[in-house]
C-alpha cells in the first residue's frame, strides 16, 4: 500500500512558502474574480493567472460545490453568496481589532476617530470610536454611503486609475447630501489629485454641514481601508488639520505594520 507521501496529489502539494498549492491557487483565482468585478470566464482566468484550463476547471468545480462560487447560466463564473458570511464577519472582526488604534486617535486628536472599507462601489464604516467632546460626531457601524462625498471615500479611491474612478462614478452617480458636494467626475478627479498630493482627505461639509472630515488610507492593507477623524468644522479647523494629519499618518502606518504581522504564521 502506497504512502501518503507516494500518493501526494496536486491538491495536496505544498508551495514554496510551505503552503497548501491548490489552496493558493484556489483563493488567487477567487482574488482574481474580484477584481474583474465579480464574474469571469474559464478562459479569463486561465490568461491572467497564467494556469491551464483543466487546473482552473477542477478548482472552480470545488469551488462551486463548496458555494463560494456559482456558475451563471451564461457558462461564466460569478462570486458565491457563501463569501458574504466571510466577508460580513471579517468586517465586523477587523473593526473589533482597529478599535485601540481609533482610541489612541481619539485621545491625541480629541475627535470621533474611524474606520472604514472599500466594500464594491460603496464605503462602509466597520469602526468606530467616539470623542470625548460632548458635541461629537457619530456614524453607525455599519452604515454605508457613497464615496465621493466622504473623506475616507477619497482616501479611498485616490489609488486607483482615473478610469476606475470615473467608472465608479458612473454606476453610483454623484447625488449632492449637501451644498457643498462634489458632483461632477472632474471637480472630484481634481480632489483626488489633491489627495495624492497632500497625502491626506479633507470633507469639508460635503456629507453634513457644519462637519469636516480628515482621512488617509492604510498602506498596502489586504483590503482597502482608510481611518479618519471627524468633528464639528469650528474644531476641525485648518490650523487643527495640522496636528491632526501627523496623528492619523502615524496610526495608519502602524496599523498597516499590524495586519501584515498578523498575516504570518
């Protein structure tokens, strides 16, 4: 009788890393889908993820079977709804995890500190710890809301291509929740542009009047997330901007030193 280590299959094999292979090419092929917007071809996945087909065929069977992946009536292949149980709770897990970092933001900057995720073609607030102050700012966890009138919204899509920007735009609209919202693709480009340059978001009463909002992404975080604080404009001032950026770049690049320590095993 032949021994486990004779009859090691591909699914079995491990990779460089030590890893399981068929595991990491299963979650790269379901990465991949992703970024394609969620539904994709065999033959899609065989050109960018450089696999034959038979290999991606066998994985999507598995895939399928196991309903993190479904396949359409078309012969193409969409995101299973099992992932949003996953996804729901990794939220809600990663949020728990932010919250000491939100209240060392809270206690150096005295306002209402988040933090939120790029979820689709919407922002969702995951964390949230509130200021001190009695006049404070609070937004349910939870809560979603699109993002070109929110500073994390820009944090946010300032790393990605105009093309995908504009894109977005397009299927979410750009309604105003204020006077003071960007409405149209080029006035929110050229914030973006701002954003790039600056390093840092601003809101300024474009979600509520009388609000302002700083953001900054977290560095090459696994999923694209961004921390910001909020507060009454007459707090939130231009020269309070100037001690509180420093604040949120610092707890940006320590939580992003965190989730790629957390990752390793």
């Amino acid at each position: 009788m032949p021994t486990s280590s004779a009859s090691t299959t591909d699914s079995a094999k491990t990779a460089n890393g030590g890893g399981v292979q068929s595991l990491e090419r299963a979650f790269d092929l379901l990465e991949r889908m992703a970024d394609a917007g969620g539904e994709v071809g065999l033959s899609e996945l065989s050109a960018s993820s450089g696999l034959p087909l038979p290999t991606i065929h066998r994985l999507m069977r598995t895939l399928v079977a196991c309903g993190y992946v479904r396949q359409q009536p078309n012969r193409r292949y969409a995101l299973g709804p099992r992932l949003i149980r996953l996804g729901e709770s990794a939220s809600r897990l990663l949020g728990t995890w932010a919250r000491p970092y939100l209240a060392r933001l809270v206690e150096e900057t005295g306002e209402t500190a988040n933090m939120a995720l790029l979820d689709g073609d919407e922002i969702v607030y995951v964390a949230q710890v509130p200021s001190k102050h009695s006049m404070r700012m609070f937004t349910e966890v939870g809560r979603r809301v699109l993002p070109h009138s929110t500073g994390v919204g820009k944090a946010l899509l300032a790393g990605f291509p105009d093309d995908e920007v504009r894109a977005l735009l397009a299927r979410t609209g750009m309604p105003a929740a204020t006077d003071k919202t960007i409405t149209t693709p080029e006035g929110f480009l050229a914030a973006l542009g701002d954003v790039r340059r600056l390093g840092y978001a601003v809101d300024d009463n474009e979600q509520e009047i009388g609000v302002r909002c700083l953001a900054v992404p977290v560095p090459d975080s696994p999923t694209t997330a961004a921390i910001s604080i909020s507060g009454p404009a007459g707090r939130v001032t231009e020269a309070a901007t100037e001690r509180i950026v420093p604040a949120l770049q610092q707890v940006a690049t320590e939580l992003s030193a965190a989730l790629a320590s957390s990752g390793t095993v």
